[in-house]
C-alpha cells in the first residue's frame, strides 16, 4: 500500500511539471518584436521568471550533478562521453530542440521512470499473470530507452522536411522585401510576420546573432552548419557569395527559389515513381491472396463436392 501511494506521488509530481512547465511563457509576440527591435532591456528577474519551470529548477541541478560526475570520472570516459554529448546536442539541433544533453538525458530518465511506475501500478491493480507482468515490466523498460530516441528521430525528419517544404516560398518573400527597399535584417522580420514555420525560426536565429554583433556571412555559415539539408546549404552560400561580389539579393533568391520548385517538383515525381513499386508488396501478400479465394473458392468447394460424392 505504501508503494502504491509512493507511486501515485511520484507520477503526479511528475505530470504536473511536465504540464506546467512553460506556463507564464507566452507573451504578445508583437510586442516581444518590438521590444527586440528597439533594444528594450529586460531585468533579469523577467528573463529568469520568462524561462520555463524545467529551465528554472530542474537545468542548474542536472549541470551540477553533471559537473560532480564528470571530476569523479577518467578522462577517457570522460572524452568518449564528451563525443557522445556533443553527437546528441547535434542531433537535438538538428531537430530545432535548443536543450542541452543533460536535459535530454535528464528527459529520457523521467519517461522511463514514469513508464516504469505505471507499469507497476497497473500490475498492483489488475494483478496479471506472471508472464503478462514480466512481459509488461519488459516492455516499459523498452519504451523508456527508446521511446525518446525514436522521437527526437521523427522530430529530425519532420523538422528537415518542413525547411525543405517552406524554403522557396520564404526565398521568394525574402526576394520581394528586399527589391522593395527593406534591408536583410528588416526583410527576416517581415517573413517572420508573415509566415510560420521551422525555416522562420531559423532565419530569426540568424536575425538575433546579426544584432548581436556577428557577422552576416558568419550567421549564414552557421545556419548552413545547423541542418544536413544540401538546399540550404546552398541559399546560405549564395547569399554569401552575393554579399562578397556586390551581386542583387533579390535576383539570386528569384533563381534560388525557381531551382528549388525544381528541385521539389522533381522529388515528388521520383516518390509517385516509387509508389507502384512499394504498393506491389502488400498487394502481392494481402489483396491478390483474398481475391483468388473469391474467385476460386466456390470452384474449389464445387469439386471437392462432386469428386467427393
């Protein structure tokens, strides 16, 4: 019963910081803009109060744990433990997550705990077999370890294809601002007003290093460095290219984006190409089985029928 009542706690303290963890976060984005335009100094009480509860609480406490476990540990341990760091923060960029990969690690660790305890809260309350609790207990330990893994894949696919999907229509708008007399920084902003998007928040990244004082070509390179997409690789390069031989923005996206429209409409009818094939294996294995037993079936029964009699 103690267990029981440890447990419930334990999920429910869980549950309500992962619920409310960025509760008091969303602001006016408007009014956020403008307060990043015209350089408006926020106190460090608000950009500590404007921070999620994660960031707040549980971030310090994960660094210093790490700190103490890094001191206790060789330095070859250490150094491969550092590679493995660093290929997961790489991974979590390349994703759009801004975590570290403690807090990553940090996350992996709850969802086992709470698959794990729910787990055995439900073997406490419906008392399986032995087998059903052992393959349970098996399966929550599964999904614990790869549950996270899995998504941070999926969040890598679906954030790479949704730069690929918003790339040329934000090249276009970018084009259309700047041949309209707004200048790099003020046509990011546009975009960021008008579309949404994993690609936009990109730009803005770009946008806030530039005011921060790094260079523009040094701000595309590092956009060029945060995604394996080879398109924009490409659009950083050409707007760096552009900015060294004092070639028009706007003209290099207009071609940009017409190489892009290419490029996409062609993906798509390699994918329709490749449809048929794929469609050939279940329609082999599942539909072409029930429709000789359809149409066969009867004539079959009806020999059996006459030979048998």
């Amino acid at each position: 019963m103690e267990f029981l009542v440890i447990s419930y706690a334990v999920l429910s303290f869980v549950l309500f910081s992962l619920v409310f963890s960025k509760w008091g976060i969303k602001t006016d984005h408007k009014q956020k803009r403008l307060d990043y335009i015209s350089g408006t100094a926020q106190s460090a009480a608000y950009q500590e109060l404007e921070q999620s509860f994660f960031n707040r609480f549980f971030a310090p406490k994960i660094k210093k744990a790490q700190k103490t476990i890094e001191k206790l540990t060789p330095k070859k341990k250490t150094r491969k433990k550092d590679e493995k760091n660093n290929a997961l923060e790489r991974q979590l960029r390349l994703a759009g997550i801004f975590k570290d990969a403690s807090e990553f690690n940090f996350i992996k660790t709850v969802v086992l705990i709470i698959t794990f305890v729910t787990v055995m809260i439900l073997i406490l309350v419906m008392r399986p077999g032995r087998y059903a609790a052992l393959l349970l207990l098996l399966t929550s330990i599964l999904i614990g370890f790869m549950g996270p893994t899995l998504y941070l894949r999926s969040r890598v696919s679906g954030h790479q294809g949704g730069i690929r999907k918003q790339l040329p229509d934000a090249m276009d708008l970018l084009g259309v601002c700047i041949e309209a007399g707004l200048s790099f920084d003020s046509a990011l902003l546009k975009i960021a007003e008008r579309l949404k998007g994993p690609f936009v928040d990109e730009l803005l990244i770009v946008h806030r290093e530039i005011a921060m004082g790094l260079s523009r070509r040094d701000a595309l390179q590092n956009l060029s460095n945060s995604s394996d997409i080879d398109e924009l690789k490409t659009f950083a390069s050409a707007l760096v290219q552009a900015e060294q031989l004092g070639i028009p923005i706007n003209n290099v996206m207009k071609v940009q984006s017409a190489q892009l429209r290419l490029t996409r409409s062609q993906q798509a009818q390699e994918k329709g190409r490749k449809a048929s094939i794929k469609m050939l294996i279940p329609m082999l294995l599942f539909i072409f089985p029930v429709i000789f037993i359809i149409v066969l079936g009867p004539t079959v029964m009806t020999i059996i029928e006459n030979f048998g009699g």
